[in-house]
C-alpha cells in the first residue's frame, strides 16, 4: 500500500512539472535574499568553479534541522540524539584513519565540508535555537564578513545537549569552526588560517536488553532494561589549518588587470584527535572478553596527523577557463596509539587533476597515489602503502534543459586502521587485510528540476564486522546498485520535494541495504498581514523498507552485521508549521506523530529504538548589517 502511495505521488509530480518547470522551479528552489551571499562546499571538486550555491532564505528547511535526516538523504541512528549515525545510501568514502569519528556522520565538522562564503557586501550571521522534551536543547549559529576586500572572516558553530528518554542516552556535544583568509593589495599573496574544534561526549547504553517490553505503551521508557548503565564515549578533536598561495604573473595597476598564469600553493594542517570509552562496570553478558580489567573498561584511541601539501595551478573562480590543472605532493606524517603501543606513518602523495571547459562541454580528472615512507627506528605498519584514487567526468547537456554527466572512480586503498590494528579490553586484533578494490560508474541526469543519479560499484576484498563484532574481509566480488531520484516542484502556493531511493547487493550477507527509500515533504504558503508575515504548514514523511538493519557496538564505535532481527518496514511523519516575519524563521513541529497510530517498531539500528513522538519548538534569525 505505501508502495502505490508512493508511485502515484511521484507520477503526479512528474504529470505536472512541466507547465511550471523552469521559471517557477528556479525562483522557489534558490529564493534568494537581496544581499545574494553564495558559498561553495570543499570537497566536491578539486576546483570549487561549478559548486557554487545561493544561500537559501526560504521557510522550506527550516524544521529539518537534525543532521540524522537532511534534505535528501536519510541516516540510521542508535537512540542518542547527537549521536553515533550510519548513512543508508551506500557510496561514502570513510576516512582510513579514524578514532570513530566515521560513525558520527554530519554531527562532525570537517574542514572540507565547511561552507565558504563569498560576496558578503555586508556581515552575514544567523542563529539557530530548538528545544524538546526530555531538556533537549540545540544551538547553532554562522557568521561571514569582510571587513575590506582583502579580509574576511567567517566561523560556524553548533551545541547539542539532551538528557535522551531512555537509561544512559544524555549527550553533551559542540562543535567550531573559524577561519580568517587575508589577501594582499595586488593579489600576489594569500593565506588563510582555520581552526576546527569537535567535543562529543554521550552515554553508550548497547540498545535494549529486550526489545519485547518496548512496544508496550504503558512502560515508562526510562524503566526499560538496557544493555550498560555506566559506559559513555567521548571525542575531542583540534585540526590548525594555514593555506597559502603566490601568484605568478604580472600584477595589474589601476588601469590593467592581473595577468596570472598560476599560483605555488602551501597547505599546512595539523589534527589530533582521541577517543576515550569508559564503562565503570560492564555486563558480561553483552561483552565476551575482558583483555585488560575483569571490572571496568578505559580504553584510548589516539591520532595525530601533520601535513603538508605544496603545488602549482592555475585555477581562479572569478574568471572562465579552457583548461585548469593542479599538481602537487602532499606529505603525511600520522601517529597512532590503540592502547597496546604507538604506531608511525610517513606518507607521500603525488596528485594532479585537470579540467577541460567547453562552457556546456566539460571533462574532469584526476589521481592521488599515497607511497608510504618508512620512518628510521620507527614501530610501523604496513597499511597505506600504494593506496590509489583515480576519478573521471564529463558533463554535457543533450537539449534544451536536459544535462548529463557520466563518472569513473576507481579506489584501490588499505581499510579502516581500526579494523587493521586495535588493542583495547573488549577487542584485540592484528588483521594483515587486503587491499579493497572499488569501481564506480555513476551518472546523473538534470532536466527542469529533475535529478537523477545512479551508480554501480563493484567492490572486491571488503572490510565489514560480523556478529561477533569482529573484522572480516570478503575475497569475491559485490555488486551494488544504487539510484536516486529527486524533485523539487512549487505551484503556486502548494509544494512539494522528494527523494526516492532505491539499493540492490549481490551478497545481502555482506552489504546490507535497504532496497527503498522514501520522503517526501508537502507544503502550502500564503502571506498574512499584507505579506508581514508568511505561513508554512506541511507535514514531512520517511519510508523505509524491511530488511536486517546493523547493530552498534560502544566499544569500538563500528555499526556491525547482525542476524537477530529483521527490521519491519517503517512510515515515519512529522507535522510542522513554519512562520517567517521579516528575517526571523520559527517552526512548531510534532515529530513521528505516526508513532500513535500502530505498535511501537521503530528501529534504524537493532535494539535501539527511535525517539517517540514528540513536540519541538525552533527558532532562526538572519542578520544582514
């Protein structure tokens, strides 16, 4: 039955989006405020020229503040509110060294996925607050300004706090980020410098030890048994970031333009980061193994990773260009302690990308191949060594309105160190994997307001966890199919977006998916008050179909394979109502409300059940002065 839902309401869209696709799709979609602030996101591209986003001033997102469920995509969560996530579309690139952070998801500020704003004619900044029951509390706030044309300045911030509905759910989290970028008069020299701060700490209570008493109403949630009382993670990361560049050519005067050929470039960071799990009395019968102490775990993951990457490229975002290119070598120098010792890791990586631009014809590629240096008298590992990263694109339109673009990637990279080396008192283990071999031929497809994108990867040697929470490489070929469709659609003052997904393995034992998922958010907005104010009610709904969803450990902060349960298929639906008077945006909204209609099922991660039915309260203010 939502199947058809589904598919009917995905007809209609279709049925009635040409005689409104263009002009009203555009205007709806960006909905841009006079001041027309524009950002790009780092890591899209090797070179931000196509990335370019309008800062969106509309009442449309306003309600989907949590990072578990963004605009179009969808993450399993454990039942912290700020905690640990797993995104159900697969695709993403984990980081090879991490201390858990993977399993945080958007919570986490990395550099590259930081907003940068431009043309700030005059300061931006915004604040965001929320509360719910069970004293949750979330705040969030960004600022850019240039205080001339050669300065500018920017930070983005956000603190998460809850006592959660269940035993052992509290969370406390905060994360930074700031940067200040200076250029001289004439443009020859730049730098910028970043800092980024990350602070997590939430209890780890391992789900419910019996989900049976759950889907009873009449059990307070906080009297439910779960799994440990006293175990709680904690993260701190620091990341000091200092770019650099020197332009080559003749420098312009008031009559003349700079005539660069190129720029050297220096990046130089510096991150570290540590994990500490604690659990002052754990249950035996959750965990099987005590390496360390019979009565309490504490266990500390550490990473410190410095590097420098130096180059030459002749990009420039303000003026088009036939061909672009960037080639440089970075170097890596990482530390990694797991509790039985302390590792070190010399890297060095050659990398170059180039782009063609025939203005509607445009061929991008490029390659990083990491060589691993060994370090004299250095206790070392012989994971990195010869990992490869080769991508490929073209993107051209077929007609009016209709553009294509194919990719091919190709990774051939050494798994997650966590999964290679770890030493603490649940888990021990020495693994001397496989390379994994992944290739990925993607397209999407864009016509009036449409997007579809689609992908198949073969995966060769991948690195999962088990049952039993331990890591396994599987030697035979997976191939995955992913699709995506989107649609963004305003007529008049009814609206409505979707994204379907659809997911299909070739091993379910291995990499588990569900085959299809769905949301959708319909709207209708009309003015008051000669236009004073705007009102913006609709209700949000999330699909997702049966299927046997991962556990997650505390411990070692993995999301794992399980065979206990098969997830039932879930409809989740928020109702909202969205107000806008002049910058101030507030939203009222009751969240899975169809929990009241049927038993209680709802679980993205085995044994942790989503948040009940719940009334939330937002407000965010724009300033511009």
């Amino acid at each position: 039955m939502i199947y058809r839902i589904l598919l009917s309401i995905t007809f209609l869209t279709v049925m009635f989006s040409d005689s409104y696709a263009q002009n009203k799709d555009a205007e709806w979609m960006q909905n841009t405020d006079s001041t027309h602030i524009i950002y790009t996101i780092p890591n899209k591209t090797a070179f931000s020229i196509r990335d370019t986003s309008v800062l969106d001033t509309s009442l449309h997102y306003v309600q989907r503040y949590n990072a578990k469920w963004g605009e179009y995509d969808m993450s399993a969560s454990t039942m912290t509110v700020g905690g640990p996530l797993k995104d159900l579309y697969f695709g993403s690139q984990k980081s090879q060294f991490s201390i858990g952070e993977n399993a945080l998801g958007k919570n986490y500020y990395y550099s590259e996925d930081m907003p940068r704003y431009g043309h700030v004619k005059v300061p931006y900044s915004e604040v965001f607050y929320t509360m719910a029951s069970n004293e949750e509390n979330y705040l969030k706030g960004a600022l850019a300004a240039e205080a001339s044309d050669r300065l500018y300045y920017g930070l983005r911030f956000h603190s998460q706090s809850t006592m959660g509905f269940m035993t052992n759910t509290q969370t406390r989290n905060a994360s930074f980020d700031g940067i200040v970028a200076y250029t001289t008069n004439n443009k020859r020299y730049g730098y910028e410098v970043e800092y980024v701060y990350n602070k997590f700490h939430f209890g780890e209570n391992g789900g419910l030890s019996d989900d049976t008493y759950y889907d009873s109403t009449q059990f307070d949630r906080q009297v439910l048994a779960v799994n440990l009382n006293e175990a709680s993670n904690s993260v701190k990361a620091h990341n000091v970031i200092a770019n650099q560049f020197l332009n080559i050519g003749k420098t312009g005067t008031d009559s003349t333009k700079n005539k660069f050929i190129g720029k050297l470039y220096l990046n130089t960071s510096y991150a570290s980061r540590r994990r500490e799990y604690i659990d002052k009395n754990w249950d035996t019968s959750y965990y099987e193994n005590a390496f360390v102490d019979t009565i309490q775990s504490f266990d500390s993951l550490v990473i410190n990773d410095f590097g420098l990457d130096f180059g030459f490229s002749n990009f420039y975002s303000d003026r088009h260009q036939y061909f672009i290119f960037n080639i440089g070598a970075k170097y890596n120098n990482r530390h990694y302690y797991d509790g039985g010792g302390s590792f070190f890791f010399n890297y060095l990586t050659p990398h170059a990308d180039v782009v063609f631009d025939f203005y509607k014809v445009l061929l991008e590629g490029g390659f990083r191949y990491q060589m691993k240096m060994d370090g004299a008298g250095a206790q070392t590992l012989s994971m990195g060594a010869n990992d490869l990263n080769v991508y490929s694109v073209v993107k051209f339109p077929l007609i009016k309105y209709f553009i294509l673009d194919a990719g091919l990637k190709m990774d051939i990279v050494s798994p997650e160190i966590a999964a290679t080396k770890l030493h603490t008192n649940h888990f021990v283990w020495d693994n001397a994997f496989d390379k994994q071999k992944n290739i990925e031929i993607n397209s999407h497809l864009e016509y009036k307001g449409f997007r579809l994108e689609a992908a198949v990867h073969n995966v060769t040697d991948y690195v999962y966890f088990d049952t039993l929470v331990h890591p396994q490489q599987f030697a035979d070929n997976i191939q995955i199919l992913t699709a995506k469709f989107k649609k963004r659609l305003m007529i008049r003052s009814v609206g409505t977006d979707l994204m379907l997904m659809y997911q299909q393995s070739s091993n379910e034992e291995i990499i588990r998916l569900p085959q299809f998922v769905a949301r959708g958010n319909f709207f209708f907005t009309f003015p008051l008050f000669k236009g004073a104010l705007k009102i913006h009610p609709g209700f949000d709904v999330a699909f997702i179909s049966s299927y046997y969803g991962d556990n997650y450990n505390p411990a070692v902060m993995q999301f794992h394979n399980q065979n206990e349960v098969k997830l039932d298929q879930q409809l989740y639906v928020d109702v909202y109502v969205n107000f806008k008077i002049k910058r101030a945006r507030v939203f009222l909204k009751y969240e899975n409300i169809a929990s009241h209609l049927n038993k209680y099922h709802y679980f993205l991660v085995s044994h942790y059940p989503q948040q009940d039915a719940t009334l939330k309260i937002g407000l965010t203010w724009r300033f511009f002065d």
